[in-house]
C-alpha cells in the first residue's frame, strides 16, 4: 500500500514538473520597458466599442491609466475630483487620456461596457476613451502592475514617464494637496519642451487583477 501511495505521489510531482516545463515563458509578456524607448503599440477596444490604436496618435503626447474603481487608492483620486481634473487640463492641451482597465471578468475591477460607461458619467470623468484589456495582454506588455499606474508617451512616442501617480502612497484623499504629482510634472515638461527629470517611480496602488 504504501508503495502504490509512493508511486502516486511521484506520479503526480512528475506531472507537475511536467506541466510548468511546458507552460510558456512569461518573461516576454511582463513589462521590461526602459524610459526613453518606443512604447509599445496595440489597439484595444472603448467601452463604446471603437477601437484604438496607439499609432492612431502619433505625434501626439499620450496618457496610459490602469484604472480599476472599486480600487481604494483609485478612489482616493476620483472622489476628490483630482483625476478628472488632471485628465479635463490635459486633454484641452491636446493630450490623448486613455483609461485602461485590464482586470479579467469575474475580477475585482471588470466591468461590463455599459456599467463601465455608467460610472465614467457619475464619476465626471473625462478621459479619451475607456479601454477594455480583459485579457491582460496590453497591461502585461506594458508592466501594469497597481491601479493606478501611469504612463506618459510623448510625441515622439517614446515612453517618458512611467510610475505613480504622485509622492504619497496612500488612500488618502487628504494627501493629494500635499503631494508632488508626477504625471502633471511630465505633462508640463513635455507642453514646454524641456526633458523630463523624473521619468521613473514605484507605482502605488491596487494589484492589477489579470
């Protein structure tokens, strides 16, 4: 008997030996990205359904938030207006905002279209678009680790800035005033022609739920 117990037992650490030799390297699909590369294209679809293609902007200088709003951390930046705000400024400048929501369904964080639409209307949002990454792939390309976790590409489509959204890593809406916001210190850099000083930080925030 315990013999038959033994070569079960075997049986099955060869199986699982087997299974992770096989599975495919993640390496690849896992953010690598270095400040000052191209950023890598994709198309995604909107929440309205129109797709969009990074190349459809070029020349232009591109926002990337991984949003998630059942995220406290990203609660802390809608319910006090400071995403909006950002994302209103920035976009009468002729940035391209784009939202992206990589949670898989059934995760904390998707939503269906129309739900999605639903709280972009009651949070006054106003990105570019909403982007649905269900499957994770452009999250994982990009490294998308937190939401939020921001990317700045600028007209040249070289990444610039990538990390968090500003100093304090916290869920604390008090914070915001006394924080130095990141991603407005890049947009501004870029608007004025000077390079960007600060181009990588942790990103802070909720796991990304692929």
């Amino acid at each position: 008997m315990r013999k038959r117990i033994s070569l079960l037992v075997g049986l099955m650490t060869l199986a699982s030996f087997i299974q992770l030799a096989a599975a495919p390297k993640k390496s690849a699909d896992v953010g690598s990205l270095k400040v000052g590369s191209l950023a890598p294209g994709f198309t995604l679809t909107d929440t309205n359904g129109k797709e969009h293609s990074l190349s459809d902007y070029k020349g232009k200088t591109v926002v990337l938030e991984w949003l998630s709003h059942d995220c406290p951390f990203v609660k802390k930046h809608y319910e006090s207006n400071n995403m909006q705000t950002l994302q209103k400024k920035y976009t009468a400048d002729g940035v391209v905002w784009l939202s992206v929501n990589s949670s898989a369904p059934g995760k904390e964080g998707f939503y269906k279209s129309e739900e999605a639409n639903k709280l972009t209307t009651e949070k006054g949002a106003a990105p570019t678009a909403v982007l649905v990454d269900s499957n994770g792939k452009v999250g994982r390309i990009y490294g998308a680790k937190t939401t939020p976790h921001m990317f700045v590409i600028d007209k040249a489509g070289n990444l610039a800035y990538m990390g968090a959204i500003d100093s304090i890593k916290s869920a604390d809406k008090e914070d915001i005033a006394k924080a130095e916001n990141y991603v407005s210190k890049a947009l501004d850099s870029l608007k004025g022609g000077k390079p960007v000083t600060l181009t990588a930080t942790s990103p802070y925030g909720c796991s990304v739920k692929y």
